[in-house]
C-alpha cells in the first residue's frame, strides 16, 4: 500500500539522506487518550489500562502515515505549514494497521479480556488502534516497531528497506526546496522516486500537484 509521511523541511531532506525515519514513542505522542480509549467507571481498571500503556511504550513504537497526500490540513500541522515535504512509501498491507475513528469510548469486557485467547488480542489491537473521531482527517495507517537501541541522540529510527520502499517526494507548495536540492539528497535513488510540487488547488480546499514546470525551479 502507498501511504504517507509529512516532515518539515531538515527532517524531511535529512531523512531522505540518511535513508530512515524516527520512530514515534507512544509517550510521545500528541493525543493523550492513546493506548486508552476504553472508558471505565473502576479505577482498577483505569491503572491497569495505564500500566499496559508504560509497559508497551517500552517495548515498541510506530510509523504513522496517512493514506492520503492532498489533504491541507496535514501539511498545515505536520510539513512546517507547507514548507515541509511529504514522503511516500510503499508499505506491506500486513504490516499497517489502520487506526479507527469514533465518537465514544471502547467498552471493557473484562470476562473476555481474563479469558485470553483470540477476543482478547483482538481488543488489546482495538486499543492500539481506536481514536476519537475529531482525528479522522488523518486517515492514518500505522507501523508498529520494536524499539531496539536508540542512536547516540537517544531516538529511535527505522531504515529504509523493501518494506519501507521510498517512492515518492513531494515538496509542499511553500516550500523553497529546489529540484537541484531535492535531486543531490536523493543521489542515485532519484532514478526511482517520484518528485514533484505541490500547489492548493483553484476549486477545492485540496493540494495538488503543481503541473507548470517553470513554478518549481
């Protein structure tokens, strides 16, 4: 599946260089209720639900894409207000999980979730993968990774490999990125990603691709 990164325009192009992407921890991740979208009236429950969350935040991380480039909204908050880039990967369909989006809270079953087995699993990846449905301009697909051992920054990065496959760079439409810049960060790959510019498009609230070769220089 084609899906989607948005960075500003250092991590964008330095990622690009360097052939990888920072894994996001789920500590640090900017919607709070992750990893606890079940609603429950038992502080018991509640604790447990949190120290699930400590537990796994050690353990593994994510990628998370959109499934979907052109929507404004996203380069507004995640490529630098359209300064950035947008990358996409082709991913395995196995390896994505695609967040769900709604109004209310999950509900605990805890005679299922005791039981264990298959309908447990299945609620555990609910959990991972349910957020309140004011997200859903996202359309987000996520990679879930193990955290191995972060680089001397004290982050964690996946490489770039046949299951995270660049093929595209698009440059957003504010952004002063040049053809001749984006072409040296990508040296010898170039021949197999596709580039373009982004422009907003003149009938709807979308971004496109810019088609006039002589806007982007």
């Amino acid at each position: 599946m084609r899906v989607y990164h948005f960075l500003n325009r250092e991590y964008g192009l330095r990622g690009i260089a360097d052939r990888r992407l920072k894994i996001a921890t789920i500590g640090g991740l900017n919607d709070p209720f992750e990893m606890i979208a079940a609603a429950s009236p038992h502080p018991a429950e509640r604790a447990a639900l949190l120290r699930s969350k400590e537990e796994l935040s050690r353990q593994r991380g994510m990628l998370c894409f959109s499934r979907n480039w052109r929507n404004p909204v996203m380069w507004g908050h995640y490529a630098e207000k359209h300064q950035g880039l947008c990358l996409g990967f082709d991913v395995p369909d196995s390896y994505l999980e695609r967040v769900r989006y709604q109004q209310r809270r999950l509900k605990i079953d805890t005679a299922v979730v005791d039981r264990g087995g298959q309908a447990a699993l299945d609620f555990v990846l609910a959990l991972m993968n349910t957020k309140f449905s004011h997200w859903r301009y996202e359309n987000e697909m996520r990679l879930f990774v193990s955290l191995d051992q972060p680089d001397p920054s004290g982050l964690y990065f996946a490489e770039f490999s046949d299951h995270l496959l660049l093929r595209e760079v698009i440059v957003g439409h504010g952004s002063t990125i040049s053809r001749a810049e984006l072409a040296e960060t990508l040296g010898e790959r170039a021949a197999n990603v596709a580039v373009k510019k982004a422009r907003l498009a003149f009938r709807s609230f979308a971004v496109v691709t810019q088609r006039r070769a002589d806007m982007w220089r």
